[in-house]
C-alpha cells in the first residue's frame, strides 16, 4: 500500500484514509473513504484540515445517547449529510462498556472480545453496516465513518467494505490494527479513561487502559468468526444481516476500485 500522509489533528482521534490497499482487479481509490473517532473535541485548525477533504457523509455509529452527550463540531459551510441511528447502538461506547472487575489487561481484553462477539448479532449494528455501505455506493464525494473511539465500530465498517472489495484478509487486519499506531491517543484517553475510572471506582493500570482504548487482531477475528457462524460465511452474513447483494457489491467495486 503508497502511504499518503494524512493531516496532524489535534482533538480527533484515529483519523486516517482507509484506501490504498490492492483489490480485485486493482486498488481501492484513495481520498474518498476517510475513518476516525469523534468530533467532539475537534480544534477550529482540525475543522479546517477537514474542509479541504470534499467529506459530503459522515456515517456516525454512535447511539442517539452517544451523540447528544458528545456533539460532533463541523466545519462552516458544511452542507453534507450525517448519517446515523435513530436510537441506541450499544449500551455504551464498546471500550467503556465494563464492569467493576476490568482492572488488569486480562480481564479488559476478555470485556473487549464480549463486544466483537456481541457485535455481529446486534441488529442496531446490522443496520448500520448496511446504512453505510449503499451511503458509500449512492453518494458523491468522500465519506466519513466514525464512532466514539474510530476502532470498534468503524474498525469492522472499514473491514467490511475492504473485504467486499476483495482486499486480501491480510491487509483488512492490517488496516483494523493501525489504529495501534495512531499518534493522537491522548486524544482517546482524556476521553475515556475518566470516565471510566469514575463507574468503576477506581484507577486501571495501564496494560488495562491500553487492551481498552487499542485493538488487537483476536478482537476482529472474533467477530469474523461470529459472523460466520451465524450465517455459514462472513459473506454470507454479509448477505444476510446487513442486506448487501450482488448489485451493491458491484456497485461499490466499481466506485472504489481503481
């Protein structure tokens, strides 16, 4: 994959082009498909790297909840479309959502594989998945998927349409796990963390806060692996839980694939 550098945003977390990798037939376009967390604490200098980027949808993953507690800011003049769910997603923000016995990095990536196993059965989700993918299809000009953290959710969004494009399952872990890599998760811990510690109590050592607020490859490949035991293939849960069919699969590599 030609790396391309993304911009440098100060209150948003995990942003990066998720294109560039090879696919069936070519390579998936770059500067259209665009993943991150939150908004919610973007600088006026993020808000004008953004306006440059012709971003016309954003699909948020977050629950109504979510999004009223932490209102995402755009820039001025942004006249696109935000595409999101008329009520709850999750019972929380996935990484926040632990109970009084997540103080080591054992107990949080146990938490963390509940939520990829929880994931593909949750028809909030299901839809949304599918809301994103005939968005990415129909509209114009680059897109936007985020969540809280720009990992979970939007992790399996970008997995999933890099998978329909025929991505090797190679470059779909790379992709997920990048977000390891991701300079601003400072971002993501301010936060996060303390709130969470507030629920709990308590303060997390720190292999904990990292199992929280990271991914790790077993996370996806839980998910992988629910999906397809729900429906016999991810393909075909695909097909059947989020309602993509060989018309928006054609669609979308025609769009994307270069």
């Amino acid at each position: 994959m030609t790396e391309i550098a993304a911009p440098t945003f100060e209150g948003i977390h995990n942003f990066r082009d998720y294109g560039g990798y090879r696919a069936d037939g070519g390579t998936v376009r770059r500067g259209l498909l665009y993943r991150s967390g939150q908004h919610v604490g973007a600088s006026d200098a993020d808000l004008a790297s953004l306006a440059v980027l012709d971003i016309r949808t954003v699909i948020d993953l977050r629950g109504i909840t979510e999004r009223e507690l932490n209102p995402c800011r755009r820039h001025d003049g942004w006249e696109g479309e935000v595409i999101a769910h008329d009520g709850e997603t999750t019972s929380s923000p996935p990484h926040m959502d632990i109970g009084p016995e997540v103080t080591t990095a054992d107990y949080a990536r146990d938490r963390m594989l509940a939520v990829y196993t929880r994931m593909p059965e949750n028809p909030a989700m299901q839809a949304m998945f599918g809301r994103y993918l005939r968005a990415l299809a129909e509209r114009e000009g680059a897109s936007l998927v985020h969540c809280f953290a720009g990992k979970d959710r939007t992790g399996v969004a970008a997995m999933l349409l890099l998978h329909i494009l025929g991505a090797s399952e190679e470059d779909q872990y790379a992709e997920f796990l990048l977000t390891n890599a991701a300079p601003t998760l400072h971002v993501l811990r301010a936060q996060s963390v303390p709130g969470i510690e507030a629920r709990l109590g308590r303060s997390l050592d720190e292999d904990a806060i990292r199992a929280l607020l990271e991914v790790h490859e077993d996370y996806l490949t839980r998910f992988r692996e629910t999906a397809s035991a729900m429906a016999g293939s991810l393909d075909d849960w695909i097909a059947q839980s989020v309602g993509v069919d060989d018309d928006l699969r054609s669609k979308l590599r025609i769009r994307f694939i270069a």
